[in-house]
C-alpha cells in the first residue's frame, strides 16, 4: 500500500517526510510549556462537578420577572451600538480616503498606519480612558466603540474606494470638474452601498461589544451581567444570556439580509 | 396609445435619486435622536473642558508624568534624575498657595518601566499560555463538530441542524462573557479563562472549518466510496488531506484572537495580564497602567504581524 502511494514520483526528502513529526513535536513542546507553566489552581472535581450542575440547572429556570428590565437594557445596549456604529462610521470617512492608495497618494501608508495604531486599542481600555473623562454611563462606551471602530471601518472603507471604476470621475475631470465635484459624483456614488454595507457589518459586532462593555461600566446589559454573576444569583443570569443571545442573533439574521440587498 | 420608455413609475422613482438620499438621511437623524434621547446623551458633554482635562490626565499619567496636587508632594517631588532632590520655590508656591495642579517628569522613567515589566513577567507569560491551551483545545475539539456541520458529510437533517444551531449559540456569547460567568462558577484563576478561550475558539473553529468542509472537492471521496472505503477511511484519506492547510491557518488565526482576548480576560478576573491592569487601574498606579497597554499593543501588533506572514505561507 505505502509503496504504491508514490508510483513513478521520487521519493520525497527526508526532511519532508519528518516534517508533519517535527511539527507536531514543536506543538507539543509548545503545549507542554504552556501548560506546566500556567499558575493556577486545581479543582477538587468531586465540589465542581456537583456545584456547576446546580449552576446550569438554575441558569436553565431563568427569572422571568426581570424580562421587563432586561428589555430596557438590552434596548439600552442596542441603541449604543446604533450610536457607536453612527459615529465611526462617519468619522471613518477621510481616514477611509486618505487611506485609499488612488485618493490618499503618498499618504495612504500614514492613513493606513493610523488605522492600524487605532486598531490596536482594544475597546475596552478605550472605554476605561473615556469613564475618566465622562464618568460611567453609555456615553463612555459609544464613544470607545465609535473610536475603535474606525479602524476596521476605515480599512473597509480604503479597500472599496482603491477598487472604484475611473471613468466617472476621468469624464469629470475632462469637463473641468475640481477635485470636491469628482468625489462628490463621481466616488461616492459607487461606494455609498458598500460603505453603508460595511456600517452594518460593524453594527453587528458593535452590538456584540456593547453586551460587554458594562463590564467596565460603561452602559450596556454587561453591568447587570457583571453584578448578577458577582452575586450569585443564577437564574438572572441565565435569562440575560438568553436575552443577549436572542437579540445577537435578531441582530445578525437581519443585518445579514439587508446587507445582501444593499450589495 | 404609446408611453415614452423612461415615464413608467421606476423610471420616475430612479431619476428622483435625491429622494432616496434624502429619506435615508432623515431616517438617520431619527436614529440618532431617538438613541441620544432616550439614552440622555448630549454632544455639550464633550464640548465642557472637564470632560478633557479629565481625559488628558489619564493619558499624561499613563505617560512618563507625575501629577503634583498636594503640598507635600510639591515639597518632594522636584528634580530631574532624583526624586528627593531640593524643591522648586516657585512651583511649590504655585502648588501650595495658588492650587495649581503641575506635572512632572519622572525620573529614570526608561528603566524604572523595564524593571516592572520584569516583575510582571509571569502574569505576561501567563497570557500567552492561557492563550495557548485554549486555542489548541477549541481547534482539537473543533475537529469531530465541524465534519457534523458539513452538509456534504452529514445525510441526516437532525445531526446538521443541531450541531449547526448549538455552534451559532455558542459563538453569539462574546468571550468576555464566557469568562465572566466561568471566573463566576469555578472562581477567579488562569483556569476559567482557558476554558472561556477553549469554548470561544471552538465556536470559531468549528464555523469556519465546517465552511471549508462544504467546499472540498467531492471527487476523491466518491472514488473512495465505489471501491468500498468505509466512512473513517474516507473522511482519513478524502477530507483531511484537503482542509488541513486550511485548518492549520484557521487554527492560528483563532490564536491571534485568543492571544488579544486573553490580555482583557483579566478585566473579570479570568487570569493573565488583565488581572494586573485591574489592579494597577484601582490603585491608580496609572503609570504601570500605562505599561500594561504598551505591552498589549505590542502583543497585538506583534501577533497580527505573525500570523498574517504565516497564513500567507499555508493558503
């Protein structure tokens, strides 16, 4: 059977043939330094087992007469990410042209540069910088998803101006038109549906970050989230899961369908 | 009777493009009023200069600079390379008598930095462990979840679906939520936030490895079936040969998630970095916060780097 695999091929190299060993000696290597490093505790199974059932099983009988609540919050949480998503998807719109390589020129290495760095905050140390400034509330979290968002927006942005169709805006520039008039009529026309198709992509996973940045305390269901899992009282828990993952998905299922009508 | 080709009602509806504009932006400021109303937000809260002076102190602070507000302070805290060298009167009076807040530089910055970030060596290391273990668990398990989630492997609708709906659940849970109701259930610890890593990463894997299932060629495993190849055989020798490029790619991409998320999973006490950067931020230690948010984004930028220079050489 081996010998008939390589019929009329050389036989590979040996470093070839060890490859797929080597590689997963690396990784277990790898694992094995993660693993024996990691400092933390070991759990008596014989508590945890019997302990997480009655965790699940409570979590599983959600308190239903925190529904009323639950829906102003998680609306609280919706609207943030709508604000969020508004901000930086406007904001997004020069960094998005100077990033472009055909409207940016020699800038769009430094637009692109700053999507990147902007990137690189993670959400919720943006939120932590803007509770200092606002103090806690939803405006310090629309605000860290406005700013953070830019980045991905941006880049989304650059990319579907740097693939626009010329002749609009060469046809202007042959009737005189100055450089506001050609992006006015001849670019953002054809990348209007797209930008806004992009909007909503981050408007579904802005509504993915807005659950959790009350955790920080910056509005948002993550703040009821926090402080019912901190007290212990499960069944609330459970049904906040289920209120998150029920509007995450309504999210998603619609967004998807309007952005393949946009597109 | 004949119409002229561009009077009919889409016609007319296409030549009124400004209409369309118009209503989507109408429609726009409907949100966002309707939003900043009913969450009480106001645009003035950004133009009032407490809101910035706030701000701008966090940020020096997380910087090289020390604030100076209380007179003893101001009695100590002057000099250029030594922290108890002789006061500045001029600045001491402008703290103590006029209320001034000052900043000033501190000294040996560099290398006081470099110290701590060699005494938080471990809870760094720590990060990338946990990262480690929870991305190696997610793709492992990943495996068997995502053959059930391909249409082309799985005849029966019941198998498909569930396994299908029970992915999508599991990925609508953020991963800082994962964490937050693990660090909850089995106490704070390194150890909840592999796990929340491992059931994150899964959801990921198991989705996007699942899709490239779908696609494969279906070629080798029909020739496999006719000459009487069994379902292990097939899946052996037809499927893996033909994801596992795909999967090692996916494999990392979903560490380089991981290795950013567990740098946060701290915030809720699921071990790593972020336990420490919890810890400095309410001591208000901001300095050493600002260290910690250096290393983050280095880990970040690093990891990106990597990982997109890697997957470019597998796919």
């Amino acid at each position: 059977m081996t010998a008939a695999r390589n019929v009329g091929l050389a036989p590979l190299p040996w470093w070839r043939r060890w490859a797929p060993g080597f590689f997963t000696l690396v990784v277990l290597a790898v694992l094995y330094w993660a693993g024996a490093g990691l400092k933390t505790y070991t759990l008596d199974w014989r508590q945890t087992i019997p302990q997480s059932v009655r965790i699940l099983d409570l979590m599983f009988h959600p308190d239903w007469a925190y529904t009323p609540s639950l829906a102003l919050k998680l609306l609280e949480t919706v609207q943030m990410a709508l604000l969020g998503t508004l901000l930086a998807s406007v904001l997004a719109v020069p960094f998005g042209f100077l990033a472009a390589r055909n409207m940016g020129k020699k800038f769009s290495y430094f637009g692109k540069f700053l999507l990147n760095a902007i990137r690189a905050f993670p959400e919720i140390i943006l939120a932590i910088i803007f509770i200092k400034g606002v103090g806690p509330g939803p405006l310090a979290g629309i605000m860290a998803m406005g700013i953070h968002s830019i980045g991905m927006i941006g880049k989304l942005y650059a990319e579907s101006v740097e693939a626009i169709d010329r002749g609009p805006t060469e046809a202007m520039l042959s009737v005189g038109a100055n450089r506001i008039q050609q992006i006015w009529f001849g670019v953002i026309p054809q990348v209007l549906p797209e930008f806004s198709s992009y909007a909503l992509y981050r408007f579904e996973i802005n509504s993915r970050a807005a659950t959790i940045l009350g955790i920080v305390g910056a509005g948002g269901i993550g703040t009821d989230l926090i402080f019912a899992i901190q007290q212990r009282v499960w069944d609330r828990v459970g049904i906040i899961l289920l209120g998150i993952i029920v509007v995450v998905t309504i999210i998603d299922v619609g967004s998807g369908w309007l952005r393949k009508k946009l597109v | 009777m004949m119409t002229p080709p561009d009077s009919g009602p889409k016609e007319k509806l296409a030549r009124m493009g400004w209409l369309k504009s118009a209503v989507t932006i109408l429609a726009l400021v409907l949100v966002y009023a309707w939003c900043s109303s009913s969450l009480r937000i106001a645009p003035g809260q950004f133009t009032s200069g407490d809101t910035w002076k706030a701000m701008g102190d966090l940020v020096i602070r997380l910087g090289p600079f020390h604030r100076v507000q209380t007179c003893k302070d101001a009695n100590t805290a002057w000099g250029d390379d030594d922290p108890i060298a002789k006061p500045d009167p001029a600045k001491v009076k402008a703290v103590c008598e006029d209320g001034k807040v000052l900043y000033v530089y501190v000294p040996h910055y560099l290398t006081s930095q470099v110290e701590y970030l060699n005494e938080i060596k471990d809870p760094l290391l720590d990060t990338f462990r946990m990262a480690i273990l929870g991305a190696f668990f997610g793709a492992l398990l990943a495996v068997p979840f995502s053959l059930l989630a391909a249409r082309n492997l799985v005849r029966s609708k019941i198998v498909y679906w569930t396994v299908r709906i029970m992915l999508n659940l599991i990925r609508t849970v953020p991963d800082l939520v994962w964490a937050a109701l693990l660090a909850g259930a089995l106490g704070a610890g390194a150890l909840p936030g592999v796990i929340a890593l491992g059931i994150f990463s899964f959801g990921l894997n198991a989705k996007l490895l699942s899709e490239s299932v779908e696609t494969i060629d279906p070629g080798p495993l029909e020739a496999m079936q006719a000459c009487g190849a069994n379902r292990f055989q097939q899946i052996r020798y037809g499927v893996v040969p033909q994801v596992l490029p795909q999967f090692l790619a996916y494999a990392l991409y979903v560490l380089e998630i991981d290795v950013r998320a567990s740098t946060i999973l701290g915030l809720v006490g699921a071990g790593g970095i972020g336990v420490l950067f919890n810890t400095e931020l309410t001591y208000m230690r901001y300095r050493n916060v600002g260290a910690i948010v250096v290393v983050m984004l280095v880990i970040v930028w690093a990891m990106d780097f990597i990982s997109t220079k890697v997957r470019e050489r597998l796919i």
